[in-house]
C-alpha cells in the first residue's frame, strides 16, 4: 500500500507541475544523494583540505552511500575507457587517478569503523558490502577498452616524453592490469571475478569471527592469590577491565596480546598462565561459532584456483609477482640462513630457564606458557635488567613526545595537538604535522592508543587520505592505532618494551605517509612493495634505545627521574637478549604461510600446521606468533598472504640501513637521516625499490647486517 500511495503522489504533484516534482522523483525512484541527504557524500570541509567528520557519520549511512559512490566511479571508469579521443596520460592514467574521489573518501571512514568502531550493526553492513566494493576492481581491471588504451600509451613512443614519476605511474597501471587478469579471455575473467568477490566476503567474515573470540573471552581473576607477581599498574588494569565489562570478580584479563603476554611474563600463577595462553592461542579454533577453519580452507582453496586461472603454479607466485623477493625460493633461502643460528639460541636460553625452574624445585620442563615468565628471570639474573624496572619508565605520553622528538631531529618535524578537529572515540587525539624551518603544515596525524571492545587487536597504522598534488597540494591523513591497557583515568600509562618497541615501529609507517612528496596518490608514501613497506618502520625501533630518547623521555611515572646511566647501560647490554625467541616466533609463522600458498590441495589447518613445524624443527618450547586459525595478517585480506616473510626481509634491509647511521656520526647524524628522507622517506613509489634503496645505501641491502643486529654467528 505505501508504494501506492508513493505512487499515486507523485502523479498528482507532476499533474500540477509542482516546482519540485523532479526533485520527488528522484527522491523516491533514481535514488541521488537528494534521497540519500548522506553526510558520508559530502566532501571534507574545514582546514588541512578538509577533515572527515565523524560526528554527523551514522552507521545505516554506509550502505547508501557507497552504492552510490560505486556507481559514480564506474561511470567515471567507463567516460575514460569510451574516451573517443587518441589515449594520453592526462585522459587516461591522470584521469584514472582522479576518478572515484567521494569512494576513496567513504572507503577512508567505512575502515577506521571496520577496524575501530566494530559492531553488529556494522558488520551487517560490511559482510553486505565487501564483495561489492571488491567488484569494483574486477570492473575495473577486467574493462578491456580501458586497458587498450592503457597497453597503447605504455607500448607507445609518447612514453619518452613523460617524466621519470609518470613512466613509473604508467608501467604500475599497466603490470597491474596484466597481473589481474586484463589480457584473459571473457570466461576466465568472469571466473577470477566471482573468485574475487567471494574472498572478500570471506575475509570479512573470519576478521569478524576473530574479533568475537577477542571480544567474548578472558581469563577471570577471582581472589587477591590471582593477581600474585603482577605490576601494580597491570593490576589496576585489570581491576578496571573487569568493571567495565560489569563481571562480578576482581579483574579480568582480556583476549589480546597486549594484556596476555605481561600477564605471560609477570604472572607467578603458572595454572593461570596455561589459561590465559591457551585462549590466546585458540583464537578462531575452539569448534563454536566463531571458528575460523573451515573459512580459511575455502580462502586458500580459492587462492590457488585464482592463481592457475592467472597462469601461475600457486599462490605464492602471484603474490611475489610485485614484490622485491619476486621468487618464493628466496624467501625460503632466507628463512633457512636465519632459523638454524635462532633454534640454536633458543636451545641455550631454554637451557637457562630450566636449570632456574630445577633449581627453584620445579618438576616440569618449560612449556610455552612458561617461556616468557622464566625469560624474564633468566634476564633479571644474567644482565640485571628486570622488564618492570624498566617499565615504571616507559609512560606512553611520554614516549609518543620521544617520537615527536626523534622525527624532529631527523626530519626537522613539528608537531601541534589540535583540539578542533572531529574524532571517532573519545581515545583518539589529533596532531598537525609541520616542516619546523617553515612552520608549513604537512600532514595530519591521528592517535587511537587504547584496546576496547569493537576494536581488533595488534597494532597499525591507517592511510586515511594520501598525499598528492594533482589537484593543488593535498596533506596526508594517517593514523597510528594500538591496544595498550588504559587503566584507571588518574594513572600514567606504562607499557612494555616490546609495547614501546612496536609504538616506535608504527609511527615509522606513519612517518613514510607523512613525508611523502609526490605528484600520484598511487605512489604515495607507503604505496611500495609489501616486502620493502616494513623497512622504514622497522628502522625507526632502532631510536627507541638511543640514551639521546631514554635520558630525555624514559622519566619515571612517579618521581619523574630519568632512568639512570647503569639502567641505559644494561638496557644496551641485554638488547640481543631472547633474540632467538622474537625470531622463531615470527619466522615460524612465516614459513607456514609461504607452504600454505605454494600448494595447491586442501588442506587440513591442524595436520598442515604440525607437519611443516616438525620440518622445520620447531622448538617444542614456542608456538608460531600466528598460528593459522588466528592469522589475520594472511586471512583477513590478500595484504601479507604469502608475504608474512616481508618483516624478515625488510629487517635484512633494515639492518643494513641502521649501519649507515652507526659508520656516521651515529643515530642522529643529520647528512643519513636528510638522505634517508630524500630517497626513501618522501619519494614513496616513484621509482624501483631496489634502485631506491640504493641510492640511500650505495649498495644492496647485506643479510649480514641482520646477523650482527641479532649476535648470530654468520656462515663464512
């Protein structure tokens, strides 16, 4: 009946020839932002070229939003492919990159609430539409008139005219079109686009799996007896935890590594710890609702159907198409040289924790959750270095103005807390970003420190708009986004050195956004091959431990005084300590995800994760740092899948690029940091990544750079 009466209304105004009949039409039948009145359609007003404005943002706005968006830019998609004019870079590439200005900026919001702000009615929306906006890509490469025009500008001799930036731009266009599928036949493109679509909604759906597992457990502390060895200010964390999720005990700690692994290390409850490690390791495999298994078989399953379709023998093949390491073998050569001399140190520091548990009368032999708990023994013992000593220093404002510092003296970078711009949580705070000599804005930068409920776990950091200067000198919008514990309201913030280390590594991404200075957003800042996007924030946790950042903002949280010259001491000292743990961890999971995509039959997660740990000879005393039905960094996206190797091999890089510093005049030498700014830092992809660093180092990156950082033995 209300369709009737819509109906009906509508002809009697367009009877009377009513001012706004066409206006109603719209409304009620075309659907324009009339009907839509979306505040997620409005460009971003204010200053810095405009900010998004998360207060007037809604959650039912999404929907409408981006199918109009979408069905903008594929118009605009289909105006430069049915261009009657001859193909130039202005009418085609520049024009590409133009297009889809309002999806670029919704798609901005539609993930910081995906990432930040997950709820139930949101994941209605973004289980809708993951494939929709997956499609767009497939529409787009998958557009065979857009890519002849694209094939003819880059196998043209317009091509000698363009500049070194353009050339660059074009020959991403064009591998990238070739690499998705451009040159396929009509059956086989529609194959790999069904594909594509259907991995979107699977990666949604394991992201939103995984994130209930963190959200719906914790470990429950009920008597005085369970908070036994724990910090003080980790107490309170988790008296405060428990209250704001309304439980009747004395605290609780939740399901992410930010409060599983101090618990992990501090706590003399070893029943506990088992728990606590036990959910933290069956994340998304505990056979309920939210097990993640059978989604990832069918995502792996559906890899290797994409990548044959594409002419490639797996996974693993394409993925490495557009990286630096280009050929999976590289990447296994390179695990190997590093995983013998990490078991071995592992096996003497276990050696260590098992004489202190025999001495102390223990009668078992050191699990996994015993391993973080005794390390920390075994280093207050051998370097007298105690990790809470060391925290009561590391208050989290205090070592974000570390930060600021530290990109000041490298990069001549300021920073201004703004109080005006809107933010999406009460947690996040705002930051210009300015070239000091000329007090000229260069970015934005946004802070989301603090774990909640809706948030996922881990740490990152958010391009949310991307430099360029297309269209005048548009400012970069990033963010940096962690899960330290808040804690009560009048308390300072103390995290880990690991935490510190990690907040250190994610302004490094930060940083590579901010000082970009290029002409493309698709070769903006981070935009660089996954395998080399983690050396700049890898090399930033080398400032961390610098006495120029320690003396200056390590301050203790309730006398103020600065951590003494002995404490620096044998910080230096112990900086190699449980290095072989660290590698094993993370070079574990490696391994595994590059198996994973090099075959090309189903799997079963459990067998597949045993077997190649026994092949590698895992150390019974470590569990992978993902293990499969948790590893969001492969199953959540294609972003890292065959690609988790990158942060061994970005460490190579960065290892090798920190000895730049150290032949100089050390850490803060200002000639390596203004170099490391004019050929890494702000010419984003402009150029090859190998020639790029390059021409920063004056040479290849050097694998035993890494075995000197981390006191291996290197194989003459």
């Amino acid at each position: 009946m209300k369709f009737a009466f819509d109906w009906l209304f509508l002809r009697f105004c367009c009877f009377f020839k009513l001012k706004f009949c066409t206006d109603l039409i719209n409304v009620f039948v075309m659907k324009t932002p009339i009907e839509l009145d979306n505040s997620l359609l409005k460009s971003w007003s204010g200053p810095y070229g405009g900010v998004p404005d998360f207060t007037a943002y809604k959650v039912p706005d999404f929907q409408p939003a981006i199918e109009f968006s979408i069905k903008e830019k594929l118009e605009e998609i289909e105006a430069i492919a049915n261009n009657p004019e001859k193909p130039t870079f202005e009418n085609t590439i520049e024009a590409l990159e133009l297009s889809g200005e309002k999806l670029d900026r919704i798609h901005a919001v539609y993930g910081i609430y995906r990432s930040n702000l997950s709820t139930p009615e949101f994941n209605e929306v973004d289980t809708e539409m993951s494939p929709k906006l997956a499609e767009i890509n497939d529409k787009l490469y998958q557009n065979d008139k857009l890519f002849a025009r694209i094939e003819t500008l880059y196998k043209s001799d317009e091509k000698k005219n363009l500049t070194k930036e353009q050339r660059r731009l074009l020959w991403l266009y064009y591998s990238d079109f070739v690499r998705e599928g451009a040159e396929l036949t009509g059956a086989d493109k529609d194959k790999v686009a069904k594909i594509n679509q259907e991995l979107a909604g699977l990666f949604t759906a394991f992201s939103q799996k995984l994130l209930a597992e963190e959200n719906n457990q914790y470990i429950e502390l009920s008597a005085e007896a369970d908070f036994d060895g724990l910090p003080e200010e980790f107490k309170n964390a988790a008296i405060a935890e428990a209250k704001e999720r309304n439980l009747n005990v004395l605290g609780c700690i939740g399901n992410t590594r930010s409060s599983i692994e101090p618990f992990l290390t501090f706590s003399n409850r070893r029943n506990l710890r088992e728990k606590a490690f036990d959910i933290f390791v069956k994340r998304g495999d505990n056979k309920n609702e939210n097990d993640t298994n059978e989604i990832l078989v069918f995502i792996l399953r559906l890899r290797a159907e994409k990548a044959k379709i594409l002419g490639f023998k797996n996974f693993a093949e394409w993925s490495l198409s557009n990286k630096m390491a280009k050929d999976p073998q590289k990447t296994l050569d390179l695990m190997n040289s590093v995983w013998k001399p990490a078991v071995e140190k592992v096996k003497n520091d276990v050696l260590a924790m098992q004489e202190m548990v025999n001495n102390e009368g223990g009668d078992f032999k050191i699990q996994p959750w015993d391993y973080r708990f005794y390390a920390e023994k075994v280093r207050k013992a051998q370097y007298d270095l105690d990790q809470n000593e060391i925290k009561k220093y590391l208050q989290l404002e205090n070592l974000r103005e570390g930060m600021f510092w530290t990109a000041g003296e490298l990069f001549d970078l300021g920073f201004k807390q703004l109080f005006d711009v809107p933010v999406y949580h009460s947690d996040v705070r705002v930051w210009e970003v300015n070239n000091k000599k000329t007090g000229e804005p260069i970015g934005l930068w946004y802070f989301d420190p603090y774990a909640r409920v809706g948030k996922r776990s881990g740490a990152w950091m958010n391009s949310h708009r991307d430099q360029q200067k297309i269209k005048g000198n548009v400012l970069p919008i990033v963010s940096n986004n962690c899960n330290f514990i808040k804690g009560n309201s009048d308390e300072a913030v103390l995290i880990s050195w690991d935490d510190a280390t990690t907040l250190f590594h994610e302004f490094g991404h930060a940083l590579h956004g901010l000082c970009s200075n290029v002409t493309y957003p698709s070769l903006s800042g981070t935009s660089v091959a996954r395998d080399y996007v983690e050396f700049p924030s890898q090399l930033l946790e080398h400032w961390l431990a610098t006495p120029e950042v320690l003396n200056k903002f390590a301050l203790h949280y309730k006398t103020n005084e600065p951590l003494s010259q002995s404490l620096v001491e044998r910080i230096g000292k112990a900086a190699n300590f449980n290095e072989g743990f660290a590698t094993v961890e993370t070079i574990s999971s490696s391994f595994v995800d590059m198996k994973l995509h090099l075959t090309t039959e189903t799997v079963d997660p459990h067998a597949f994760e045993k077997k190649v740990l026994s092949e590698i000879n895992m150390p019974s005393e470590i569990v992978m740092r993902h293990r499969i039905p948790q590893f969001a960094h492969i199953f959540s996206s294609d972003g890292y899948a065959a690609g988790y190797y990158s942060y061994l091999w970005a460490d190579v890089i960065n290892a090798d690029a920190y000895e730049a510093f150290l032949e100089g005049y050390g850490p803060f030498d200002k000639n390596v940091s203004e170099r490391l700014y004019k050929t890494v830092l702000s010419v984003g992809n402009t150029i090859d990544n190998e020639e790029m660093y390059e021409n920063f180092r004056g040479h290849a990156p050097k694998s035993d750079a890494l075995m000197r950082a981390r006191n291996f033995p290197i194989e003459s």
